[in-house]
C-alpha cells in the first residue's frame, strides 16, 4: 500500500495552525492517497486516512466507473468481450498504481512463505514479489477479467464494476476497526483506528451503492459472500501476524472485488 498523503498545516485569520474540513476536502484527500489522480494534495488538507473512512466506497465507486467507461470504449471500437474485460481491470490497475494488487502479492508471499510471524512480516515489507506473490497476482486479474467477459452485457457489467470497487473498499475501515496493526509502524500504524461512525458510514454507503448498482437480490448475495471472505482473511491475518499492515488492506480489498464480481458474473 502506499504511504499516507503529506500532511501540511494551514493557518486561520487568528494565525494559528488550522485544518481544513468539510466533505470535499475529505474526499480530495482520499483520492489523494487511493488513486493517481493528480489532485492537489495540498488542498487535501491534513486528515488521518482512517479518518476518510466514509470516503472510501466514493471513491471506489469513482475508480469502478472510470473502469466500467474503459470497458464501455474497448467494445464500442469492436473489441470482443475478453480484451474489453482485460483492458478495464488494467485501466484500474494504472488509475490505481496497483495499490492493492502490490498488497494481495507482498500477503501471499509472506502468509504462505513465511516460517513465523517475524519472517511473515518481514517478507510484507520486501517490495520484491516471489512465486506465491506472482501466482497471486495472476489469479486475481484473470478472475476479475473472466467474470466480466462472462458477464457480457456492458452494462451490467459497468454497474457490476462500481459495486466491487465501492463495496470492497467499504470493508476496510471494518477491518481497521476490528483488527490491531500488527507492527508499531508502517501504514497499519499510521493511518490510525477509525471511528465507529466512520466504519458504520462506510459499510452502509457501500452497501448502497452495491444494492443500487447490482439489484436487492444479487446486490445482498454479492455483499453476503464477499463479507465472508474478508472476514476469514480477517481471521488468518490474525493468526498470522496478529493484526494487518498496509498490504494486507490491500489483500482484503481485492478478496472483496473479486467475490463480489464472481457472483455477478454467476447465472
């Protein structure tokens, strides 16, 4: 996962130190730190980025749409439904930096090539991939691109986009709040502990969104699987290493995509 935005303070008319606030602000910061979008991270302001946590399923959804047009373009030039899928999961890919693929592939390779919890984490922290990290990698966006060739229709398919994105990264901030950093520094630390309010208000606008974009029936089956296989990483991440780190964010985040696509692309 990347580092956090550059934090810098401002001052208000009584020359002391203040911080800007406000929904679009929050937002700016979050899409900041989640995408490459050349936002002013100056004008981000100085937040915490566990306190953005409502701010992640929007910008999901965001990343999701940008995705979804990607696929809408590839097939209006004639594309056929595999190259179509292929070029939205990389248009993701780069409007992401592959933030989260990065954190899938450094868990893969130090849950399951890792002795101990020292080794594991010290394996998290290597920015090199090995074979489980690479195997990972693969897997993940040979899936996501199958489930939306199998998918078919571009429509559902962009909707089904914008539910993944939005509702995977809806599940972060619980994760954040359930599970403690499993070192003293790093992202885990860094970002901080959100919110109650913060983690409830990202649950309940992913879940919105998913409904809307997927429909009430296949939305909450989406939504029910996906929250299944998080929440089992959730577990082994514990067992593992006793808590998460920025990459392992990033595992949970793709687990959810990927389940909530499958289960779209399902008949």
């Amino acid at each position: 996962m990347a580092k956090p935005v550059t934090v810098r303070k401002m001052r208000g008319s009584e020359g002391l130190p203040r911080y800007p606030a406000g929904f679009f602000a929050g937002l700016l910061a979050a899409t900041a730190f989640f995408t490459r979008v050349p936002v002013d991270r100056r004008a981000a302001g100085a937040w915490r980025l566990a306190d953005l946590a409502w701010a992640f399923p929007l910008v999901g959804a965001g990343i999701g749409g940008i995705a979804a047009l990607a696929l809408l373009s590839a097939q209006l030039v004639g594309l056929g439904n595999w190259p179509a899928a292929l070029i939205s999961v990389v248009t993701g890919l780069f409007l992401t930096g592959a933030l989260h693929e990065d954190g899938l592939a450094d868990t893969a390779d130090g849950f399951f090539g890792g002795r101990d919890r020292g080794e594991k984490l010290a394996i998290l922290r290597d920015s090199r991939h090995g074979t489980y990290g690479v195997l990972a990698l693969t897997l993940s966006v040979l899936l996501r691109a199958a489930a939306l060739a199998s998918i078919g229709d571009v429509i559902h398919a962009g909707l089904a986009l914008i539910a993944a994105h939005a509702a995977s990264r809806a599940a972060l901030p619980a994760a954040m709040w359930a599970l403690a950093p499993a070192r003293p520094d790093g992202l885990g630390a860094e970002a901080g502990t959100p919110r109650t309010a913060g983690a409830i208000a990202a649950a309940v606008i992913g879940t919105a969104i998913a409904l809307a974009a997927l429909g009430p029936g296949r939305g909450a089956i989406a939504l029910g699987f996906a929250g299944v296989f998080v929440f089992g990483m959730a577990r082994l991440a514990r067992r593992q290493i006793g808590g998460y780190t920025g990459d392992v964010l990033g595992a949970f985040q793709q687990t959810g995509e990927i389940v909530i696509l499958l289960v779209a692309s399902a008949r």
